[in-house]
C-alpha cells in the first residue's frame, strides 16, 4: 500500500491512504504572531503553512497530538476542527473539543473505511523536561495506524522527548513510516537546558529503538522556540550513516509517498 505524506507546517501533515485521509496537528496561522503557550514561555510563528484550509480536500479524521499548545493547534487550525468528522486525541483534548475521541497509552480506537477497518493506537508521551511534573506541559499523545492486513504501521511520535516508555512500540509493532516530532523545543527563560520536544539525539536514540523503514523528521521549523533544524539534524546523523540513510526530509506542499508493506 503506498501511502502520501504532505508536510504543511510545524507538526501537521496530510495523510492519504486508501479510503482515509488524515490532518495531523492543525496549524495554519499566518507567521509573525506572537503566542503564548502557557506558564510564562512565549514564541513566534516565522513560517507560513504550505496549504491553505481550502486546499485540503475531504478529510475523514485529524489526529491531533494535543490541543493545549499554540504550535500544534493555532487559531485557524482550530476552524479546520470544527469541520472534522473526527478527531482522536487525548482524554484532556476530548473534553474540551466536540467529536473528539481520547486515547490513553496503548489503548486503541477503530476507524471503519471502503478497504477496512484502520486501528489507531495511542502511544506514550513525555512533553516535557525530567525534572517537571506532568502537568507543566499537559497529556500528549502519539499515534500508530495499522492498515488491514499490512504488517508494518505508520508511527507519529506527537511532542515527547524520548523516555524508555517507547522501547515498548518496538515490542508490539513494526514501524515502517515514523513521522518524528524533533526540533528540541525549549524555553531557556524559563527552564534552562530543559527540552520538550526530541533533539538530536533522541532522534537517534528513537530509530535505534523502534527502527522504522523510513523516518521523517517535521515539528523542527517555524517558531522561535526550536533550537535545532534539519541542518543540524543532518549534522548529527553524519556520524550514523545507518540511520541517515533513512531519514527523509520532507519539502514543504510536496506530496511525497512512501509503501507500507
């Protein structure tokens, strides 16, 4: 099954696979506001989003990673919510957004589609430094999307650094596309080196634990609160041949496509 990948902005993407087409963490301001993201830690959009809302076509589902922060869901990018048919999150987000499902880690929902029943798995997420209670950043979660009968699946890291809850998605599936969430977000004013989203290093130390087929790194560009881009990404992975060989950087508005087997 061949599988398009269209990157749009920050974290969100458009999925299209047969019978179903996916919106990942709405984002679609225009660049230069600033916002506020909570507990004092401000950024600035500078990227303007690949598509516009009404290039998007029919869209069956967005998964949405969580709903408490500015650059994963912004003030258009809550607009395409309201047209969703469904939305799968976390509890937090489903009690706050109409036609929203909540997932905690490991449990799993069913999308029913013309070529089958598509299941959806939450998956675990750490949103913010290890010396920071949960609750300072809120629940996130990631996704993995199972196809009938294809043995790998489609894994969307959502916002976490990487912590050891996630050897468990090599334990229980096989990953053939990984849409990784990088850029190591952070708010040195507030919280000095801590970061909340995978650097570097992470990244590396998640395709050695989960060892997709293919990794694409998004979530690392457009708003000032990254500290790492794909260049430096790509400086990282000079080292490891294994895994840049890989890595797939994704051109903005290009539908790119990709099997899962």
């Amino acid at each position: 099954m061949n599988l398009s990948i269209t990157h749009i902005d920050t974290a969100c993407c458009l999925i299209e696979a047969p019978g179903l087409r996916i919106l990942t963490d709405p984002v679609f301001d225009p660049p230069g506001g600033l916002y506020h993201h909570g507990w004092g830690a401000f950024s600035r959009k500078v990227s303007k989003p690949a598509l516009k809302p009404e290039e998007l076509g029919r869209l069956d589902l967005v998964l949405l990673s969580h709903h408490q922060h500015k650059d994963n869901l912004d003030g258009i990018g809550r607009r395409v919510l309201e047209s969703a048919p469904a939305i799968v999150s976390t509890p937090a987000a489903a009690q706050k957004l109409p036609h929203c499902q909540g997932l905690k880690p490991f449990e799993s929902t069913s999308i029913h589609t013309d070529t089958g029943t598509v299941t959806i798995t939450g998956t675990p997420c750490r949103h913010h430094p290890r010396f920071l209670p949960e609750f300072f950043s809120g629940t996130v979660t990631g996704f993995i999307i199972q196809w009938p009968a294809l043995e790998r699946a489609l894994y969307i890291s959502g916002d976490t650094v990487f912590f050891p809850p996630l050897h468990r998605i090599a334990e229980q599936f096989k990953i053939g596309v990984a849409l990784l969430h990088v850029g190591k977000a952070s708010f040195p004013y507030i919280t000095g080196a801590g970061k909340y989203t995978m650097d570097s290093r992470d990244y590396i130390r998640c395709i050695d634990s989960i060892t997709p087929e293919v990794a694409i790194p998004i979530h690392n560009g457009g708003w000032t609160h990254f500290r790492e881009n794909n260049d430096s990404l790509s400086k990282a992975l000079a080292g490891r041949p294994d895994i840049a060989s890989r890595t797939f950087f994704p051109e903005s508005g290009v539908a790119h496509s990709f099997a899962l087997t």
